[in-house]
C-alpha cells in the first residue's frame, strides 16, 4: 500500500517536469524526425498534446493508481477475513492442534487459543460430570434391586409360615426392616439426582448456635458410630454463633461428618472444632483413615465423584453429598477445602460470623 501510494506522488511530479525536462525535449525530437517536423512545430505539438493536458494525465494517473490501492486493500482485508473465517471454524471443532494466524493477527490467535482451551476444558468436565452421573444412576438402579429383592423375599417367608416362630420372625421383620431403609436411601439418591440444581440456592438466613448444632449432629450419629466402635468428640465453646442458613448448614456438617465416619478406621475418634478467626469462624473435621491422594483431593468436591470409586451397596452414595457441601458454603461467602495425610483427613470450613449481603451495603 505504500509502495503504490508513493509511485503515484512520484509519477505526478514525473509528470509536472516533464514539460521543460528533456522528456519533452525527445518527444519534440521524436516528432522532428519521425514527421519530418520543424523545430517549432514540434514544440507546439508537444505542448498542445502534453503541456496543456497535463492536469488530465495526473488525474489519470492518480485514478489507476486509486483504483490499484483499493484492489490491493481489497484482496488485504480479504486475505484476513479468510483466514479468521477458516480458524472460527476451526474453533468449534474438536481438535488438539492449536489455532495458528498471521503475524499480524497475533494479537487474535493467542485469545482464540486461549478460549478453545477453555471450551474444551469445559466440554472435558461437562463429559466427565455425565459420564460420572450415568455410572451412579446405573450402580443405583443394580444396588435397588438386592435390598428390594431381600425384602420381598423374607416377606414372602413371613407370609408362608405363619407358624414361625417369635424369634425367627422378629430377626427376619429386622433383615426386612434394615433393606427397607437402605431401599429408601437409594431411592433418596436418585431423587438428589434428578433434583440436583446447585444455581438454585435460596437462603434463609437466622442466628445459629453453633455448640448446639455440631453437639446435637454428634448425637444424632452415634448408632451409627457405635457399632463400628467410632466416636465424635466435639471442641467448641458455648457462646460461637454465625449467621447463615440453619437447615442448609446442618446439610453440609452432615455431609462432611457423613463422609468421614464412612472413611475412618474403626475404633478412631472423629474430632470436630470450631473457633473463631478476626470475622471467621473456622471449623474442622479430623479422621483417622487411608491418605486421600492430591489428585482426589482435587476433584472430592466436583458432581457425582465418590471416594471409593468402587460400587458398594452399603456406602455407595451418590457422590453428590461434598459437591452440594460446597455450593452452599459457597452460598454463605464462605470456603470448604481438605487435605490428608497418613495419619489424618481433616476438612475445613471458612463461614463469615456476620451476613456478608449487610457488611457490602
């Protein structure tokens, strides 16, 4: 574009001295001899052809080199166009090859680049979350069909002996019994399934004790702990209070205290604590059991992800109950992580002491 711009200003001024440069003097001589021209007469020739027209020639000039300057920049702009259209379509597509542009167009290829990155790692997770769902509705609905076949197989031994006798009957009304609740747990879990719709938090938020909250969830779980020889000690002082969703954050110390009896040893002891940091309260649930390895320490809290990778119709859950966990601490203002040693896990929860929505306003 500026070679052609700067040919057209040095042919116009070509065009300006050649009137009384030797251009014009060859022309003359030209027609001298080739016409059998006097001196004079030449000249006029010359100057009435190219002396008195030059403005017309400058403007023609000028035109081509216009017209030349717009076909370049045409097929320029052109050339790019094609090129963006070409690596827009190469975007949607599902490749590993990175997007590669002009020089030019360096600014572009490296934003283009990063936002296939982030698409792909988006379709990556939204596969796995799937592929991870489809697993547990599957795992479910075989693990539905053993208590649910117990059940009404002991009812039908119930029903054909209606002379068994008291004891018999009431170990076998206890088997039917245990199936029953373990049939509605799993029938729970697709339900959470079905439902699971994070976004979609409300919150409800009031004053909570929390020494009266862990306290009463400790209490809660002992026949659980109990057989399995566990306990949970509590260490948290009378008068630690926040403010939050009461039912919602029962659901996550829930969860958490859920997933660490399922994952300690027996005979072990689940600490639970609680104190206050600056306008934190800190909270921590420390069990004894195998090392979580980093790299399930970095998806425990993803959707439909479960420790024990393993289909168990006693523990298996839905792999919902750490996600939901931290969606609602979230909801709070607040933070969830874990970590795991040899010796411990141990998960802590940051939740702001005061609303968060009044300390903005």
């Amino acid at each position: 574009m500026l070679l052609i711009t700067s040919t057209a200003v040095a042919t116009v001024v070509f065009l300006r001295s050649s009137v009384k440069g030797r251009f014009g003097e060859r022309v003359a001589w030209f027609l001298e001899n080739t016409f059998r021209l006097d001196s004079h007469d030449a000249n006029r020739i010359y100057y009435h052809i190219f002396g008195r027209n030059i403005e017309l020639f400058m403007f023609i000039t000028i035109i081509v080199f216009l017209m030349l300057l717009f076909r370049f920049s045409i097929s320029w702009f052109t050339k790019y166009f094609d090129e963006i259209i070409a690596v827009m379509n190469k975007l949607v597509e599902e490749s590993d090859e990175e997007i590669t542009m002009s020089p030019e167009l360096d600014f572009m290829e490296k934003n283009l680049n990063q936002i296939k990155n982030t698409l792909e790692k988006k379709t990556r997770n939204a596969k796995e979350t799937e592929r991870r769902k489809n697993d547990l509705v599957v795992y479910l609905a075989h693990d539905i069909k053993t208590p649910l076949t117990s059940v009404i197989g002991y009812l039908s031994l119930l029903e054909e002996a209606p002379d068994m006798s008291a004891e018999k009957r009431s170990k076998y009304v206890g088997i039917t019994l245990e199936k029953a609740y373990r049939l509605e747990e799993l029938i729970n879990e697709f339900f959470e399934i079905t439902r699971f719709n994070l976004q979609s938090i409300v919150l409800n938020k009031s004053s909570i004790s929390l020494s009266f909250m862990l306290h009463q969830m400790a209490d809660e779980f002992y026949p659980i702990l109990m057989p399995q020889g566990k306990k949970a000690v509590v260490h948290i002082s009378d008068d630690l209070t926040l403010w939050g969703d009461t039912d919602k954050l029962a659901r996550v110390f829930n969860n958490i205290l859920k997933n660490a009896i399922t994952y300690s040893y027996e005979n072990s002891t689940i600490e639970i604590s609680a104190v206050q940091q600056g306008e934190n309260i800190i909270l921590t649930f420390t069990n004894q059991g195998d090392k979580i390895s980093s790299q399930k320490l970095n998806t425990i809290f993803e959707k439909f992800y479960r420790l024990d990778t393993s289909r168990s119709s006693k523990t298996g859950g839905a792999g919902l109950g750490l996600s939901i966990a931290k969606e609602i601490v979230t909801a709070h203002g607040g933070t969830i992580a874990a970590e795991s040693s040899a010796e411990h896990t141990v998960f802590t929860v940051k939740l702001p002491i005061r609303d968060t929505d009044l300390r903005k306003s």
